[in-house]
C-alpha cells in the first residue's frame, strides 16, 4: 500500500445516502453497489408489481471496461509524505458514492439506475386539463 499520510482539518457533509461510504482511514478493498428502479407517472396508479428489477436488462448486463495496453512509464517522488487539506464540503454524496480520506488498494464501484416515465396519452392529458 502507498506511504503517505493524508490529514484533513475539516470535513463538512449534509448528506449521505443511497449505499454511500464515507471512509476515513486506508482501507483494502472497498466495494460500492446501489441499484435503482424510478418510476414517475401523471396518475396516481399503483399496479402491485413495482420494484421487480429482473426485466430490464440494464441490472444484469456487464459492464464493459476496456483493457489498458498502452505501455507507460513513470517516475514517483514523494518528498513529504503528508497529504495535508483544510477544509472538504460536501452536499451530498449518493448511489454507490464514496468520500474517501486515506490509501486505498482496491477500490470498484458501481451504480445502475433505470429511470421509467409513464405519460398519459395527449387525448387524456387534454381531457384532464378540461376539467
């Protein structure tokens, strides 16, 4: 793992939510996965069957990550070993999200959000609109 050391004076945060970390400290392995399923309609129309992710393809799919062949080289010098901020402010942090303040190995995150809107037909939209 890297050698530094990372210091943070302040760290300010409203929200954190939706399988989002906030880590402090070197960690190994961090996993992140948030699945999610919106739903908006024009009506007020409850099925029963809401929240059945398996039909859409978008959850189960791969996700492709293209291999890294380009060779590289580099030089690194760390001089001071300290990482040193005064202040972090963070709205919100969500979906998978991570705030992380430290050394990290292995870090894989992902997020999956299928977004369904159900519109009424022009006809009824007028009708209603009469009313």
């Amino acid at each position: 793992m890297l050698q530094r050391t990372s210091c943070v004076d302040t760290i300010n945060i409203k929200i954190v939510s939706f399988a989002s970390t906030v880590q402090l400290g070197d960690s190994c392995i961090i996993n992140g996965l948030s699945k999610a399923l919106a739903v908006q309609r024009e009506t007020e129309v409850f099925y029963g069957n809401e929240g059945n992710l398996s039909p859409y393809r978008v959850y189960s799919e791969p996700i492709p990550f293209q291999p890294i062949d380009e060779p590289f080289s580099y030089y690194r010098q760390n001089p001071n070993p300290l990482i040193k901020v005064s202040k972090i402010d963070i709205i919100g942090i969500s979906s998978a999200s991570l705030l992380h303040v430290g050394n990290s190995r292995h870090v894989s995150m992902e997020a999956r959000i299928k977004h369904i809107r159900q519109l009424l037909p022009y006809e009824e939209n007028a009708e209603q609109g009469q009313k």
